[in-house]
C-alpha cells in the first residue's frame, strides 16, 4: 500500500485513516516566498465536507486544516509542507453485516483480495476521506499557479439528466448544492437526486474542471504529457471510470476539419476560433483554457439488495445502511479542481526548469 | 524534452527521431530467464507497420528489430534489453510550406511555443515513428505476462459508425485491415474511409484493449492505481484524447443497481455476473478482464485547407500532402495494446514484489 | 529546497523546522502486521536526545514521538505512517551577529548563496533537529527488519585519538556519554573533550556502523548498489565529509593477497575468514557484517574568532555564543545508526520484491 | 538486474555484456542547441582503454563511440542521445576454474548468492567494461558544464605509495601511465607494479577528482545534497570501498579552527584562505573547487592462490588467469572524472532549474 506520493516537483505525500487521530499531507517542492496562511486553504476543504445539504453523506466534521512546517510569517520558505486535520467524528459504530460481506463494486473486496486484509472502519485508505488532503494540497497549488490562473469545476451530468451548455454561467456553480452550472438544470437533479436518495439507490454523474490562464508550453513530449498526468490525476479520484480532455470521445466521430481548431493571428498573438483540444497539443499546453471531464460511477453504497459473497465464502445479498452519499460525484467537483490545479502547478514548476 | 521514459520496474527508455540513423529503446527491469528472440517482437512491429493498406500511411521500410543486449542464449538475463531499429526510408523530401506553416491540432505548435525550435523533418520525437519501440516494448512485456495473459485490440468506432457488439468475434480482427472484430462493419468502414481517403480529408476513431487472464490484485490504492497508470500510458499515446475503463462515461447515467457487477461463488471462486467496472476497483484489479477504451481523434495532416498562421505570423491557408493516415486510430491498436500490456507487466512485477 | 524524502520501497519524508510548532515524518512503504509502537521509538529519540551530558549541546526537549496514522492495534497496516515530535523549546533567543554573519564552515553560506534566504532561527531545515525524525523512522526501519538484524553504532575516534580496537566491546557503548566502545578510552575523551569544550573550540570524529545478521543478497548491479545507497545516506547526515565500507581507504594500500576475503565451507554455509571488504561485494551483501564508517568534522559552531565576511559583505572575526556540540560526531551515532537501518530496510523490501 | 539508470534530470542508462554485439547509452535530459559530435567523446574513451601500457588488461578495443540519436546538424536537440560501441574482442575463451570457482572479493559470488546465475563470460554487467559508457556519458556532461567547469583526475596513492602533493602538476597526468601529477613519483610507481605485475598479485590505489569552475549553489539541503549525490556516484565504480569529500577523513582529527576555511572579501566577491570543505557546505556548492577522493580496492583476479569454494560446494584453492589489471585503481581516474562530471552536470541543471 505504498503509493501515497503524487507529482515530480509538487510533490504531495497524504496520511491518514478516516478512523485514526488524524488526516494529513507533505507538499514537498513549493517554492519559497508565496503568501500562505490557513486561510487560503480552509474555504476548499469547506466546498469538499460533506454534511451540507440532504444530497451528501451527513457525516460532520469541521475539516480545520493547521500548517504546521514550511511557512514563515505568511510566506511558504521552500521547506516542505506539513498539513494536518484533526478528525473529530470517530465514533464508533456498528458496521453490521457490512464488516463481513463485500459491496459489488467497492474496493472492499481487492483490498482483500490483495491483502488479506479487510478495514471495514469506514474503508481505511479507500474512504473518500483521503481527499480532503487532495483538496488541502490543491489550494497550496492555486497559490504556486497564482492568480492568473484560475481552476473551476461544475456538474455537467447527473445520472442521464445533462445540462444545456449554453446556459452555462460560472456564478451558479457557486449558488446551488450540486456545483451546476446550469441554473435551470437544478430544480431538476433536486428532484431527480431527492428521488434516488428515498429510493436507498445512487447514481452516476460526469464533472468538468477548466483552467483559465493556462500559459502555453506546459507539459512535455512522449511521457512527460500535461494530458496524460491529468489523465492519471483525476483517474486516481475514488469511483472515476473516464477521462477526456476537450472534446475527449466526441473527436472519434468528427472529421479533421471538424476537428480542427482554426488560428488567425490577432495583433502578435494568436486566436484560436474553437477549442476542441482543451488547450492541449501534443501533450503540451497552447495557452487555450484546459478542459477536462471525468465520469463517476454510482457509490456501491446502497439500499437495494444485490447478488454477492461474504468473507466466509457464501453467497449473500448485500445492502448498505448509514450515511452515505446518493450521488458521490457531487463532492468530487472540489476534488477535481485540486487534482488539475496540482498538475498544473507540478507541471509550472518542470516549465519554469527548463524541464518539461 | 526529458521525458522518454515509462513504468516504474519495467521501465521502457526509448529514442531515435524519424530521420536518424535509427530508433530504439532500452528495457531496464525485465526479468531473467525469459524465453526472448526476435521472433517474439517482429510481429507486433508487422501488424503496426504502415503502408499495409490503402487506409495508413504508405511508408515503407521492413522496422526489423535487432536485440543488441540482455539476452544470452534465447533467454533474457536480467540486465538491460536494448532493441534496435535501423531506418531505411529517410528520404529527404519536400516539406515545403509544411516547414514554415502550423496544422491546426498538430503538435507542431506547441513544440514551438515550447522550445523554440522546429524539427519539420517528420515531426521528429512527435512522429508516430516513436510509437513502433512501444510496440517493441510491449511485444516484451508480454512474454513477461506469459501465456496466461493475453491482450487484444480492436477498432470499435470509425467516425460517426460503430460496431455491433453483438457479433464481435476476435478472430475477425486479425482478418481486415481495421482490426475490426465485426465483419459486417468493414465494407461499411472501406467505403466511408475511401471517400474520406479519396476527399483528402481524415477522421477520427475509438478503439477498445482487452486483456484476457490478469490476475486479481495488480495495482495498488491511492497513486498508484491500476486504471490510473492505465489512463496515463494511453493518454500518452499520440492523438489521443480520452480513456475510459469498462463501461466508463457511460456509468454516469446508471443507477448504483445498474452498475453494480453482482457476484456469486462458484465453488471456491468469485464469479460475477457482468463487468461494467472493465475489470478493476478501487485500482486494483478483480481477475475479470481488464477493458480499456481510448479515443484518437482524426490527424491534423489532409488536404482541406484550415485556416491558420505560420512561423512569421501570418494568417495563412494550411493544406497537408505527402504520405499520411487517413484514419491513424487503425494503427493505433497496436500501439495501444503494448501500452496496455506493459503497464500489466510493470503492475506484475509490483504485485510480485508485494510493492503495489 | 525540495529534496526532503529518502529511500526507494522503504520511504521517508522529514518536514518541519527547529523553531516551528513540530517535526515529523511520513513513512511511507512500510509492509503491513508488523508491531509497532511508540515504545519501539522512544528509546532511540531518547538517545539522540541533547542534553544529557556535559559534551552535548544544553537544549531540553523530551522529543516525545506520537504515532498519527498507518498503525492499528499495535501493529502497521500498509498505510503511511506519519509520526510527529512537537517542539516544546522554541524560546525566542538572541542570536546577535550570527544573524549578520557566516560561520565558516556552516551551511548558512551555501544556503544564502543559493537561495537568497537567511533563517537564522537555528539553522531552519540546516539545523541537526532534522536528525530526530531519521532516528525515528530507523527505529521503524528496525521493526522492518526484525530481530535477527542488529544495527549499532560506535564513536572510534575524536580528534586524533582513536580507540583501541582490540579492546571493543558492545556493551561499553551504552555505558558512557561518547558511545565509546573501549572503556579504556573514555577517560581520555572526557579530559580532552573537557578540554576542548572550556577553551570554547570543537572536534571532529569518526563514527563505525556495524549491522550484524543481514542476509546474504541485499543489493543490486551497477547503480542500485548497497554501498552506493549507504555512501549517499551517510552524506547526507550533517558535517561528514567521508565514508568506508570495510577497510575503506585502507584498502587502498593492500595487495591482492592481503585484501583477499579467503573462504572456506562449514558445513553447507560459506565461512570467511576474515571481513575487509565489510560485508558488501559487487554492491550486494555477503551475509559477514556490514560495516561502515563516516567522518564527521568538527561543528563551524565555537568561541574561537575565525576571519569571516558578513551578510553586508564586510570583514569580519566571527564568533558562535550559545548551546552548542564540542563534538558533533557523539549526536552523530544513532543518527548513523538509523540511516544504516533505513538502507537495509529498504533493500530488504527490494530483495524481497525481487527487484534489487 | 534492473538498476541501469543514475541521475535525476541528466539521466544516463547504460546497456550491453562485455561478450555481446555491443555496449550502449541513452541520456535523457541533455538541454538542446549544445555542440556535440563523436569527437567530443572519443578522446575520453581512448584514455580509459585497456591495452595501452603493461599495467592495464590487455584486452584491446577501438571502442569507437557513434551518436545515433538526438544530434542534428552537430547540436544537441533535447531528445534522448543515444551512444554505441559495437564490442570487437569479444573472443570466446577458456574461462577454465573460474567458470566453477569464487574469487575472494569478487562480486561472482554476491551475484550468484543472489540471483543463482553465473555468468563467468568476463562477468557481464559487473565487468569494468560497462564503465565505457560512463565515460561516453561523462563526456556528453562535460559539454552541458561548458568549458568554465573543468573536471580533472589523478592517481595519488598506489599501494601504500602516495605522491608528494607540493610536486603536483597537472600536465604530468597526461604524460605517464598511471595519471600521476608529481613526477618523481612515476618510477617508483613503475618499479612496484612491474613487481606487483610479475608477481601475479595486485595492489589498490586512491584516485583524486577535481572539479574548478563549478559555480557556487549546486546541490540541495536535506537529500539532494551535492557530496551525498557524488558519494554515490564514487561508490558505484567497480571496487571502490571509499570516498571523501575535501580533507575527508582528516577532518575527523582537526579542531574547529583547524577546519575552518576562513573567509575575507576580495572585491565584491567572498574569497576562501583553503579549501578543507572541499567546496561544499550543507551539501551545495561554495564556488571553491569540488574535490572528492576514493579508494580502489585491489583486484581479486591475481595468480596468487587464495582459499576459496566453487559451485559445487567444495573448498578449493583460486587462482585467474588470464588478462586483468595489476592495479584497476589506473583505469578508475577517467571514470571518476566522468562519475563527477555526470553528477555535476545534473545538478547544474537542477540548480538553473530552481529545484535543487
């Protein structure tokens, strides 16, 4: 279980059970003299908690980040980042048959399959809760990037209900309990996801995440591509199954000229009159904004019994009580965000180097 | 440009530009006492080769393969497999006014706003030359996965037109120059990419890796997931630009019931009854197949003309000739299937060492 | 200042400076059901610790370590284990002309040369309390390990006064404030050591690492070698500017004869008899102890003036007031120690994993 | 095997057996538009190769290197440099007893403890025949230094025979066989190694790297530190048991005012009175010469019988036969020149990169 680093130069090491004293992160690689206090970083891990509406799981915790190293009268030094999470809401509390039987596509039976070793305390590693560093570590990029460079994330589907894209308007995200970008969408997953969440079911739902002011040239020839380490960041998120960047799988379907992005120059720069590559060439960035969507399946936490086995080797049906969350991929928006803006910042840093 | 080597135990260095004496790569972290000739690789640089039909590029050049170290009497050693290729068809021809002006979508643009330098001779490192060391890389990975594991590819979308996966048959693939397992789709595929051949035009394609016989339990939680190493070794893949695993994109629509992949025992083994999660939880894979699926999108090089600028700043008219793919998602299958196959190696070799 | 993690499978990361509100470290790697406790560390922090004698610097901490994560019910669970020493000794002191001027010899110099920054709040990440958390994560390290791997530390020489090695003895190590392992000897480092601290002057060292019990095969080919792993750690540990394995240095006087390890069968074990190539051929273990030794030169710390040059850029004498080591090679054995048991650990997880 | 690969932004792999077609290299993060043809290599290979006087093997190769990647037009492009050698000598031979038989002190028996397989063909991977590319590679690095940094070796100790250091003179090392700087020192040097040589035996040696012109700030706190970094490097040669940075081991006997290099500004620039440091404080470079200093044990292939075991378990009595060196410590100089010209060259780009 050895894998809990990720990034070359921003390098962000997390720690933590859901269940232990406490959750927390080493960013390593931030360069020194950026302004950095907790207040930077607390008002993203407030948009990930869970616990704010009837949509997420109702688990409360106040999520209060401390710094404990790297930073010097507001100012990282350039020495690693220690940041820390007390975890408040251990109770203890009967997990029931789930402590024995295996939900069809949770990580609960590779883990065992792997290990040998079965963490029912809210999934250990796997539990959603890892991903409060993420975002924790996702502000201290948004400072590396600066704020020329801004990372936004919206719901765009959930369940088979999309949004209209031309009603698009950032502000909304911000309004509504489901980061929607589509003021008139909402009254609609209201329903929809209200509906899922009676029936003890869940559902899927696909995020978008934009970064405006991407400088060009970001990103590196054959492995070192901004898109493939995107890819691998947000495929990394708990319960994604799918990464496209731009117009991802709608290219299979279009022509070269379809495809293309028309250049003209305006003044000394130049425009480009579509984005279908999400600001990416070749692996490397144009200066367009970055585009990128994920698709997340439906939690395996749930009412509705299905077909499975247990650890003693039985067939069972399996059904999930306590809180959970009827549509995960709402949380996941926050989280999103902080992935992309950890690659971006990652990948800043390789181009300030000279080296990729 | 310091980024030519992927995996992490195996560890696949290539180089070579299109126009050099040679390409090859260097495979560190094979293990010894491997069967391991020549004959094991050439076949997979066959079925990649261009010029094969009349739907890829019509270079021709015999990509023979030589092992030039880290092989001792048919079996691999341990030490380093440097794999050669010398090329034969470097002919310097007229670029013309490809040499100054950008294709829209072409990664000649971000290699200049990147480095400052424009190797117009074939695209140098950017070339899909590069793409026949994977293949190489992958024809070794596989005798590291052994016969138990195997690992085909297919073209499953070609422009707007799909295949009936109701009659997908394997063997059909090896049968047609699309590697399409649907044999009531390739006079369909014939006639549409004749017309887009024929037009100068080009388009775009998905195709679906299938790797038959993994064991459960490659890869490991957090960074170090499976499908996240996956998606990064596809993304990387030129012209690519999305990844989905299993059912992918389309899990965001299902209901957790819908999703869910119930299992029962059979005898002392799990069996499951679908695979939507494409073989893999929680980054760790069940022992079902692992489906991967990526979408190349159509090739920046035709003859419409495109709107676009050139190295002086000027508005220009950019037009493609000389040889080229009109579908270049054909030989990406066996690209893509290297990449699947040494990803499956390196996460092998981890899960062997109990390291992930 | 991005380079805060060692070791491959075995992997520690340190974060935290002398005068901020902790220090800790992530390790990450660390194979699951092995115990672990806080009393498994203790004991080491507590020998590192400064303070206890007249020849170590005055600071009192008790270091006491917390276990944050990665441990449940006294035993590891794969999971990265973050362990924290809250500073408790952080009085705001005067540090006069130090904060003006560079001590000869001290990496306040190269620090300010290279990143225009001066913490002259006891050295920042320069400061000797970076060494507590490799103590901590060696006492780990040993758990690693287990019991039949015993690494131990000896001081062999201050200044020119070595020990005479006829007369060593383990268990005199633990018995007197140098880690001496020649009773005979201590009586002569007190008085010279009393000596050197009154006249306000410092001395250097040589400190012997001796792992008994490590298995034949730790180590691999070419650059993943164990005496290149274990020349890089102890390097890296404040003020040494040399290391042996073996007969080191001495080596280089014998003839082929003299350096010979003969070798004869006992049993069906390999016996040797005699160990000057310390216990590591061709960068791989022979099963004989591993030795190794390190010089640590003497602290640029002292009351003795020294002409040096100012932040201002102006001649100056230099002189340190203030807690300070006459010998930092004393401090300098645990910390040794735990960097020997961090190497072992670490390629013993690669020899298990059979990848090196 | 698979550890081929040193160096973090300047990284070399190396490739090939002593008995194979060929031996190899591939640099990866070689920065462009620097000057590069084979004739900058070549005359560093020359100097390394055996059969040039009695006391080197006698094994006698061209090594003629070719460049057959990531030069174009007699520049570097930023992509991977690939380097051959083509083996010429590589006659099969009676390996005789030793195919069965231990040498003392050699890496034959580490090797097989661990991996069970012997490979007597001139010992494959730990041959000294792979150091060609190290120095084909250190080569390539003295380029990305540039001409301000020199890196120059020395023979300073042949067997218990050191040289006058106040005789030093670097023209000497190229006009005697041994790279020896003081001049009266050769014929001694001769008459005991022709006896060292008739005699069958063979004798170990010290060999001195300097490096001027390296600029101050290379190197990184904590684990990134420039001595740690080049005590790795040092290590990693064949039969090296020691190294030492500056005074080195001598430190250890010094007091503080003994070892401090006394500062005094000259202009606006910091001047040093020594240099005991050896140009590097904290693990980063002061702008002083980088010197660094390691023990070559003697050869274990000599005539002289040894006590030793073979395959089968029995004890026998070892002698080789055959070509080898009476002092391999000869041949070390330019691969050290070239282990520290590689490090160099990666932390300088490291250093121009702000990440170390």
């Amino acid at each position: 279980m050895s894998y809990n680093t990720f990034g070359h130069l921003f390098r962000v090491t997390t720690w933590g059970e859901s269940h232990g004293p406490a959750i927390g992160c080493v960013i390593d690689g931030c360069p020194p003299r950026i302004p950095l206090t907790e207040a930077d970083i607390q008002p993203f891990l407030d948009s990930r908690r869970p616990g704010q509406s009837a949509f997420t799981t109702q688990r409360r915790e106040p999520d209060e980040v401390s710094i404990e190293s790297g930073v010097f009268e507001g100012h990282t030094t350039g020495t690693p980042i220690s940041l820390v999470i007390r975890n408040t809401d251990q109770r203890s509390k009967d997990y029931g048959e789930i402590a024995q039987t295996f939900r069809p596509g949770h990580a609960d039976l590779t883990y065992y399959l792997k290990y040998g070793i079965r963490d029912y305390r809210g999934g250990g590693r796997s539990s959603a809760r890892e991903t409060a560093m993420r975002v924790a570590a996702g502000a201290v990029a948004r400072r590396v990037l600066g704020d020329a460079v801004r990372v936004r994330g919206a719901l765009v589907q959930v369940g088979p209900h999309g949004i209209d894209r031309d009603r698009w308007d950032w502000n909304e995200t911000t309004s509504n309990p489901f980061f929607c970008p589509d003021r008139e969408t909402v009254p609609l997953w209201e329903q929809y996801l209200g509906d899922i969440r009676k029936s003890g079911s869940s559902v899927g739902a696909v995020v978008e995440i934009v970064a405006d002011g991407v400088p060009p040239g970001l990103g590196a020839p054959i492995y070192g591509k901004l898109d493939a380490d995107i890819a691998a960041a947000l495929m990394s998120i708990n319960a994604v199954k799918g990464v496209e960047i731009g117009d991802g799988f709608a290219t299979a379907a279009y022509t070269g000229p379809e495809n293309a992005d028309a250049m003209h120059m305006d003044g000394r720069a130049i425009a480009f009159e579509s984005n279908h590559a999400g600001g990416i060439l070749g692996g490397i960035s144009t200066g367009q904004p970055v585009v990128a969507r994920f698709a997340v399946k439906p939690t395996s936490s749930m009412l509705t019994p299905v077909p499975s086995v247990n650890v003693a080797g039985e067939d069972v049906q399996v059904v999930t009580k306590g809180r959970h969350d009827p549509c995960v991929g709402i949380r996941a928006v926050p989280v999103g965000e902080a992935m992309l803006a950890c690659v971006l910042a990652d990948h800043m840093l390789r181009h300030r180097g000279q080296i990729g």
